[in-house]
C-alpha cells in the first residue's frame, strides 16, 4: 500500500515537474540579462570566485537563529541562496500543481529559501488556518514586491500593504463601506450593470471576454464613485499593477537582488513612479468628481460619499484625502480580475459540463419568471448560488492566495518558522482535497446540495454560499470583498443563464490561463444565444448598453480612453494580455490526478 501511494506521489511529481518544464515566462528578460552581461564581462573570474565562496559559505553556515528544541521544516533542496526559480511555472494553476507535488515529498508544510528569503508551504486548510486565523497577529504582514517599489510601506494598495497602523484604518473603513452598501444591494449598481452587460453579449458574442472586464469595471465603479466612467481608469491601471506584482512579470521579481541597482539602471523603478503617478491621478480625479457633484447636490449613494459625508462613519473621519482615494481606489480595481476571473470561468463550466445549464434554468424560470434574479432571491435559489460556490472553488482566481509574511519568529508543532518567512497557502489544491472534494478537478455544482457528497449542508435555503470561503484567505488579511463577489456573481450569472444557451464553437480549453497572480480562463469561441424572441426584446429594451471599447484608428481618445481599443484591426480587446484568447497550442495541458488511492493532501 505504502509503496503504491509513493508510486502515485511520483508520478503526479514527475508529471508536475513535466508540465512545469513546459512552460516558458511569457515576459522577455533580454534586457536585463544583457545588463547583467555587461557588468560581468570582463570580471567574469572574480564575479565567479566570489559566487563560489558564497555559496559554499551559506551550505556550511550554522543557522543559529533556531530556538532550542525547535526544529527547521522540511527543506526543498535548491540552489543556496538561488534557490530554484526558474522552475516554477507563471501560470497559478501550473504552479498550484508544481508546489503540491513537492508536497509528496515533504509533507504538507515545508520551506524553500530563494533569492535569500525563506518561502514556506501550506498545502492543508487545518496549519493555513493554525497559523493564518488562530496565530494572524504574527501573520499578518505582506512581503516586498520588488518589481512593485514602494507598495508594502507605501499609502496606496491596501491589499500589498504591510502590516501598520494605516493598514488598520484602511481596512476598519473598507469594512465599513461594505457593510453600509450591502444591504442597499451595492445601491443597485449590479443589477443596472447586469442589463447592459447582457445587451453586448447579445449583440456581439464573440467580444464576450471584453464585455465582461468592462462589466467588472462599469459595476465598481458605480459602486465606489456613483458613475461607471470612473471603471476606464481602473482599466488603464489594473494592467499594469498585476503584472508588476507578479512572478510573471519583470525579471526583478525573480532575480531580487537587481532591486539594489541604481534608479537610472532600473526599468521598473522608472515605470513604477510613472504607474503610481497614473493611479494616483486616477484616484484623485475620481474623487474630485464626486465631490464636486456633491457640492452641486447631485450624487448619488456610493463609498466616496460615505467618506466625505462621514454619515454616521467614525472610520471614514480617520482618512485624509490622499488616503480615502487611495482606499476607495486600490479596493475598487481588485474587484475586476477577481470577479472577472469566475465570470469568465462561468462560459467554461457551461461548455464542459452542458448538463447543469437547463437544470441553472429550470430553477431561475421557476423562480422569477419573466424578470432576471436580484440578490432578495438568494435563499430559494440552491442550484444558483451551487454555481457560485463552486466556480470560486474549480477555478480561483487567486489559486495561490496572497502570501502573509512573518512578524515574530514562531515554532509550529516543533518546526521552526523564521521571522520574515513568506507564507503561502495552495489554495487551489486545499480546495481539491479528495476526501473532501471528490471529482476535484471537475466542476460539480451537485456537491453542494446533493447530501450524497461530503460537502453537502443543511439548510438549502442558507447552504451554500460563499462566506468564509478559503477562496478568499484567511484571518486579518482576508478578502472584504465576499459580499460584493456574491452579489455580482449570483445576480450576472443567474442573468446569463435566464438570458442564454451556451455552447462551444469547438475545442475546450481545460486550463489555459493568463500567467498573472490573478489568474483568468483564456476567452476562447463559443455560441451565445438568447434562449427566446421575448427574452431577446427583454434584453434589447436598455438605453445605453455601456459601449466603451474604441477602433485604433479612432482619432482624438482622451488619457482614459485611450488603452481600450481593440487590440489590431478589430482583433479582440486583450486588456493588455491579461485576456489574450486561447490559442491551440498542440498537447492541451493536463495535470496529475488527485484521485490517486491514500493520496494524503
Ligand atoms: C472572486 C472574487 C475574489 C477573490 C477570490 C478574492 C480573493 C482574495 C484573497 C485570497 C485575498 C487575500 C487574503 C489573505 O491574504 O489571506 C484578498 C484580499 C483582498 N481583497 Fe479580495 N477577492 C475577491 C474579490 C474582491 C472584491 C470584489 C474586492 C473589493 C471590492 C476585494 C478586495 C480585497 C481587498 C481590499 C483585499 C486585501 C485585504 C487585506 O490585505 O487585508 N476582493 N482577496
């Protein structure tokens, strides 16, 4: 038996290792590379010796700083001080699978040291909620993005942010706003939204993935500055920000020591003054706007309001201006590739799995008739939040989370985890563990209101939903968008399914995705078409559908306006490659089974 689980735990290693050697960083290194080949020419002896001397001194070197009795965790050899980087695949569930097969051999928590930073492995929700939830005082802290300089001390991104007094306002007024807007229905953004959304994919399906990224930003939009135009800010500065934070992204996040090169040296520094400048302006003007609207007497409800007419907010009093826009700001552009991330996975689930699209519309026909699901629909409505729930668990959009750093040194059952380790829960195979999650790697929204699976819960009228979902991490860190996620989807893909049928064009693709810490389903072609004439006049019936994207050759776009057009000669709108379309690529990608018998996750 033994033998056997280990047989399987190689062979999904072997596979991982495989697929993880198949992938190539999508993001050219070459001038960086070629910076580093400059400096090292004609020393190339010395810089040699030195690597040498260094790294026989980190394999020989006493690590004292372990408390007595205490014990290191297990260690991934690599590499000292390297590490071994260049294996880890871009794409989050490449990586989830990668990391996971490590695990085989390590067992559930183990450290990998890189670039000299210690990264530690959570691959089982009990130690990610033994240290994230019942320790997250000493958990709580983010690392440096070196590509992104300046975010963990900064003012400005306040899931980056490190662990401070400024990330407590900020965060104590983010659960502030939600909780004023969620009763309000996020003062019926979604639903307006929803409508539009509805109207472009019907008149043009083959832009489906554009029409969602626009309805993401129009709906936050709405929500945070009480005018959807606000959401082409997000667009133009999202972009650049996820690739920034991303191992995908410049070379720097890899190879962190180039972060001690001078300013004038540095790309990155130099675009990332310039990126902050952009948000900044973005945030202030968005701001602005709504003041001045204010002044005039004509906004409407929305977060910005609720910080400037401190209604009843002790929490918004403890925000200046710079802070409030940039609080507002930085929570409302993670609301587009999150939510984007399920939404796009929505056309995927429907494709793979036709069988539950009529038994989704069964459910919505029967409930609300002639009028598309609103969020008072929720407790009779199983077979649609079972849709929610299980796309946030078949594809996250964050399948690794958002590390938590270490605050204090830590012992944990007997192991050793040091000061300013980088903790990471895989929360995309946490949410595959088998017992738990039989069938994994499919989507099976069954599991959640059928009582023959483990995951089954009583009342369907409560059960499923999406609070305290590991989706959305753990602890004093985790997400505060859950509500507004559930609003989103719950009330969209509940219109998409009244609206459409949906079917692929031809081939699937399983597992293709942007190679970006949040991480979306490739768009690929699929039949959208509404399911009648009646419905079809229903969804007509809008005034404005929420155009936004422009040809390239359309002369005179404003600063906002100007990165959303269609890529090339009518080519699809890639948001800058987040968004590029699925592409056959030959082999289609599969990962290793995680039904093997006694596998232990
Ligand atoms: C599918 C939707 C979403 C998913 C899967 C998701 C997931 C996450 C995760 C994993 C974290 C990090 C938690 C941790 O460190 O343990 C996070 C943090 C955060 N999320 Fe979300 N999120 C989603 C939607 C949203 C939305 C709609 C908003 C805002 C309206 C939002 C705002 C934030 C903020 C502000 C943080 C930072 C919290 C902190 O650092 O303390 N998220 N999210």
């Amino acid at each position: 038996m033994a033998a056997s689980i280990r047989e399987g735990a190689d062979a999904a290693y072997n596979a991982a290792q495989n697929i993880s050697n198949s992938f190539s960083p999508e993001v050219s290194t070459a001038p960086q590379l070629s910076l580093i080949a400059t400096l090292t020419n004609n020393k190339l002896p010395i810089v040699l010796a030195i690597f040498v001397v260094f790294v026989l001194s980190q394999i020989l070197k006493p690590n004292k700083n372990i408390p007595a009795g205490a014990k290191p965790l297990p260690q991934q050899l690599s590499i000292p001080w390297a590490g071994r980087f260049w294996d880890v695949p871009s794409e989050g569930i490449a990586s989830a699978w990668h990391f996971g097969a490590l695990h085989k051999k390590l067992g559930p928590i183990y450290a990998w040291k890189v670039m000299g930073t210690v990264h530690v492995w959570i691959e089982t929700d009990k130690i990610a909620r033994d240290l994230f939830v019942m320790r997250q005082r000493k958990y709580c802290d983010r690392n440096e993005l070196p590509a992104a300089v300046g975010i963990r001390e900064g003012k400005e991104v306040l899931p980056l942010m490190g662990f401070s007094d400024t990330f407590k306002r900020y965060k104590n007024f983010m659960h502030f706003i939600m909780k004023h807007s969620v009763p309000k229905s996020f003062y019926g953004w979604p639903a307006s939204e929803n409508k539009k959304t509805l109207r472009r994919l019907l008149e043009n399906p083959d832009r489906w993935s554009e029409h969602l990224i626009v309805h993401c930003a129009r709906t936050i939009a709405g929500v945070a500055w009480g005018d959807p135009e606000h959401g082409k800010k997000l667009l133009t500065i999202v972009p650049e920000l996820l690739k920034a934070v991303s191992p995908a992204g410049p070379i720097i996040n890899k190879l962190s020591f180039l972060s001690n090169l001078p300013w004038q040296m540095s790309a990155w520094k130099v675009s990332e003054t310039r990126r902050n400048k952009e948000m900044r302006d973005a945030f202030y003007e968005a701001l602005d706007d709504v003041k001045d609207r204010f002044s005039k007497g004509n906004v409407e409800e929305c977060w910005s309001l609720l910080w400037l007419t401190d209604n009843k907010g002790a929490e918004a009093k403890k925000l200046d201006y710079h802070e409030a826009a940039h609080a507002i700001g930085s929570s409302a552009f993670v609301a587009i590739a999150t939510i984007g991330g399920p939404l796009h996975a929505f056309f995927l689930a429907m494709c793979e799995k036709p069988h539950w699209l009529p038994i989704l519309q069964e459910e919505i026909d029967r409930v609300c008739g002639d009028r598309l699901p609103v969020q008072e629909d929720m407790p009779n409505m199983p077979k649609l939040r079972a849709t929610v729930k299980e796309m946030i668990r078949w594809r996250q959009s964050t399948p690794l989370g958002v590390p938590h750093s270490v605050l204090e040194d830590d012992v944990y059952e007997g192991y050793h985890i040091p000061k300013g380790a980088i903790c990471h829960a895989n929360n995309y195979l946490i949410s595959r563990e088998p017992k738990q999650f039989p069938k994994g790697n499919e989507f099976v929204p069954e599991r959640w209101i059928d009582p023959s699976y483990p995951t089954y819960k009583e009342p369907l009228s409560e059960f499923p939903h999406i609070r305290g979902d590991i989706a959305f991490g753990y602890g004093m860190r985790a997400c505060p968008g859950v509500d507004l996620t559930n609003v989103e989807l719950f009330t969209l893909f509940g219109s998409l399914a009244w609206s459409f049928d949906i079917s692929p064009k031809g081939e699937i693709p399983r597992y293709e995705v942007n190679p970006y810490v949040i991480t979306m389903t490739s768009p690929f072609p699929i039949n959208i078409t509404a399911r009648s004439e009646e419905k079809k006049r229903f969804i007509m019936d809008t005034e404005d559908a929420g155009y936004w994207l422009h040809d390239k050759k359309e002369p005179n776009l404003g600063r906002w306006d100007a990165k959303l057009v269609h890529e090339d000669d009518g080519a699809l709108y890639t948001w800058e490659g987040l968004t590029t379309p699925y592409q056959a690529r030959g082999q289609p990608k599969v990962y290793p089974s995680i039904e093997t018998e006694g596998q232990d996750w």
